[in-house]
C-alpha cells in the first residue's frame, strides 16, 4: 500500500479539534501509542527513511489493546512523502519483536505518543502528541490517497499548502534542533 502523507507542525491541538468537529469529521481513534523503532546495526534502513516497527496501541475509544508489526519505505519526498507500507496487526508485541530481532534488526528508539484521529472523506487527520523528550510540539499527519482531499483539508483548517512539510519527524526535529536518535 502506498500512501500520500503531509505534515503541519507547531499546531494550536484546541483549535484543530474545533475546526475538525465544525467541518462534521468522524473522530476514529483517541489512542496511546509505543511505537518500538527497529532497524539493523548500520541503521540502514533509517538512513533510506525506512523503518521496521511493532506499534502497540492502547485503544481509549473501545478499551482494549492491539498491535501492529510493520515496515515501511520511502518512495518519494518532493511534494508530499510517499511510503511504501506494509502493515499487519499481531497478537502479541513481545513475538513480533523476537521476529525482528531474529532477522538481525535491533530496538533503536521508543516513542510513546498520544494520537487522535479524525476521518474528513476518504483522508485520516491525525493529531499527534509525542512525549515531550522526543517531540516537544504538536503535529496534525494528513494521510489519503487523493491529492485533491489533501489540499481541501489543509484549506479547510485555515492553512496553505506552504505550511505543509513531507519532511519525516527526524528531519523535523533535526532542522529544530532537537536530537530524535
């Protein structure tokens, strides 16, 4: 699967959530997340924007918990970041990390975050709320298929497409000179 994503970053969180209740959007998850960065010794795959992760993520909306094992790629970065991802959930979080520490990869980086996500269309708005000594501001990811939706979404929320970034979050924090790994 591939998928269109983009970023607005230094958000006002209060101010998203009304805009996004306003224009009538589906909250879809209300989540606490530790998402469990792999990768082999070399950090070849960081290197290319790629990771390997096993997600497990404390659902607040349903009460329950759940986890996902995946890697991801990057196929462009020009106009928005384009990943190649593949995901899928496992039942167990410890199995998945024995399976990628039994290919050679090693744990690089947890990060714990808060997310809520918000469906508009077909497009997920994500607010994103790292732990402060990874990430120290709020983020909305804007993830789709359609282009189109992106910009209207973008527009909807009192924005331009010049406030958008593809950069990836270590990039993100590395131009704030903030350490991410």
């Amino acid at each position: 699967m591939q998928e269109i994503e983009t970023r607005i970053i230094d958000i006002d969180v209060d101010d998203i959530r009304e805009k996004l209740l306003s224009l009538g959007t589906e909250k879809v998850k209300v989540e606490n997340q530790i998402n469990n960065i792999f990768d082999f010794t070399d950090k070849r795959l960081l290197s290319k924007n790629g990771y390997a992760r096993i997600r497990e993520v404390e659902d607040l909306l349903h009460g329950y918990s759940h986890y996902y094992m995946t890697t991801k790629t990057l196929v462009s970065q020009e106009k928005y970041k384009i990943m190649d991802e593949h995901e899928i959930e496992i039942s167990n979080a410890e199995e998945g990390k024995k399976i990628f520490l039994s290919l050679g990869l090693e744990l690089i980086q947890s990060i714990k975050k808060y997310r809520e996500s918000y469906r508009y269309k077909n497009t997920l708005i994500e607010i994103d709320i790292n732990d402060k000594s990874f990430c120290p501001f709020p983020y909305i990811e804007l993830e789709s298929d359609n282009e189109e939706e992106i910009k209207e979404i973008v527009h909807l929320l009192g924005y331009s497409m010049k406030d958008t970034t593809s950069k990836t979050i270590y990039e993100l924090l590395d131009d704030k000179g903030v350490k991410g790994l």
